[in-house]
C-alpha cells in the first residue's frame, strides 16, 4: 500500500498490486492542501498526514477506514504543543524509527510530539485487520 497527499485537498491509499486507480481518498476536514504523509515505522496499519490548516492527523486503519484516530478535526499543533511561532501550515512530518514519537515542522517551528503506548504499538494482527477492511469494503479483491 501506497500513500501520497496534495494541494487537491486528499491524501490518497494506493494498491497497486491490485490496481492503477487510488482505493481510498480521504479529503481534509478544513478543505485545506495536505503537504506530508507518512505510515509509521514500526505499526502497519497507522499513518500520519500534515494538514495546511496546522493540524496532524493520526489514521489506524485496522480500527476505521473511514474515521481518523485524531478525531474529525485533526489535532492543531499550536494548541498541542502551547503556543509559540507561526503555526500555519505544517510543511513536513517524520516519525523516529521507533515509531513512539513524531516531528511536525512548519515555517519557524520544530515540534516533536510522543505517541501513547496504545497508538504507537500495534495490536495483535493489525495488518490482517486492516486488509480484512480494505476487502469487505471491496477496495481490494480477496485472492
């Protein structure tokens, strides 16, 4: 699986074992460019997207395909890490190689926020989860 965001207001899923064609769009809550998303490391199912509006968006698709962890309003990262610089638009997300935490930038911040145990490690088949919910929606084909 594949994903990749844009100035179109989407982060879109790909399978492009199974086709050509993006299987999921999600469009931003604020209708706002999508400028970085990335899965996380270590959990197969969890991806994070940064949001032009300056909120970061947590999605588990073994839990929800259709609703995000972070609620439908992503989590503003001026709020969450108390204020200070611009906020605006978050340019650019990376997660540390051990999955537990994230650094958000925007225009003149640096912001590294840490995971809670139960996001940040995965549970027990979260992948067969996940691809069990791609195909009863009928995104992908059952092989």
């Amino acid at each position: 699986l594949v994903l990749t965001c844009g100035v179109d207001w989407t982060t879109k899923l790909w399978a492009p074992a199974y086709t050509d064609k993006p299987i999921q769009s999600y469009v931003s809550h604020s209708y706002d460019y999508m400028c970085d998303v990335q899965w996380s490391p270590t959990h197969p199912s969890l991806f994070a997207t940064a949001c032009g509006n300056g909120s970061l968006g947590f999605w588990n698709l073994a839990s929800s395909i259709d609703e995000p962890l972070s609620g439908s309003n992503g989590i503003p990262i001026k709020e969450a890490t108390g204020g200070g610089g611009e906020g605006g638009v978050l340019n650019k997300i990376r997660w540390s190689s051990d999955g537990r935490s994230i650094a958000v930038a925007n225009s003149d911040r640096l912001h590294i926020l840490g995971l809670s145990e139960d996001v940040a490690r995965p549970k027990e088949n979260e992948e067969s989860k996940m691809m069990n919910n791609l195909k009863s929606r009928g995104f992908i084909d059952e092989e």
